[in-house]
C-alpha cells in the first residue's frame, strides 16, 4: 500500500508540473529598465505594443508577440525626449521560437539607446 501511496504521489507531482512556456503560442517580451531615469512609454515593434512606466532597475510585463526577433525597433519616451533604436533590417535572422524573453535597455549620457537581449 506504501508503495502504492508513493507511486501516485510521484505521478501527481510530474502531471502537475508543467514549464511555463508550456503551449505557447507566441513570443513573450518584457522591458528591463537598466537606466537611472523613468520610462514613461517603451514601444517596441509596432504602435500597439507598448510598454508604460517602468522604473529603474524595474520590469514591465509580458507582451505577446506573434513574431519578434532578438532586437526590434524600439522608441522610449522619457518626459519630452525621445530615443530611438532603429534596425536596419532582419535579413537573415531567425526568429524567436515561442517563449519569454527580455529586453533590458538603458541609455547612456550619449543618447543611443543599448540593448540587451536576455532569455528568461
């Protein structure tokens, strides 16, 4: 009976366990704000994917992508400044396979927007 017991505890634990990525079926991506200054909007990719008020050393949430690269157009708005990160093209990139990732961006005294790409 003990090993009855055991076996069923053992099933429930792996059948209950699951990777969140499980069944995905998109790219999901956060913002990291490596910057000492407040994000008001990150838009990465297109006009509808925009990321709000993010705080430094704080993350946004996951937007989902239907196709995202490891780098992307990205514009950040900081109280009236703009920084932009612009892609030349994707030519010859592979596309993300579906799961979680981060953009951790920061702007440096310079003004250029940098960009580092992490797999959660």
């Amino acid at each position: 009976m003990k090993r009855f017991a055991l076996l069923f505890l053992i099933a429930a634990v792996f059948i209950g366990c699951s990777d969140r990525d499980d069944n995905l079926e998109g790219v999901n991506i956060r913002i990291k704000n490596e910057s000492n200054v407040i994000f008001d909007t990150v838009q990465v990719g297109s006009d509808e994917m925009i990321h709000e008020n993010i705080g430094p050393d704080e993350y946004s949430g996951y937007l989902e992508y239907e196709t995202a690269y490891s780098y992307a157009y990205i514009n950040i708005m900081v109280g009236e400044e703009n920084y932009v990160f612009q892609p030349i093209d994707f030519v010859g990139e592979t596309p993300l396979e579906n799961g979680f990732y981060t953009y951790g961006l920061s702007i440096p005294e310079e003004g250029d927007v940098v960009l580092n790409f992490i797999v959660d």
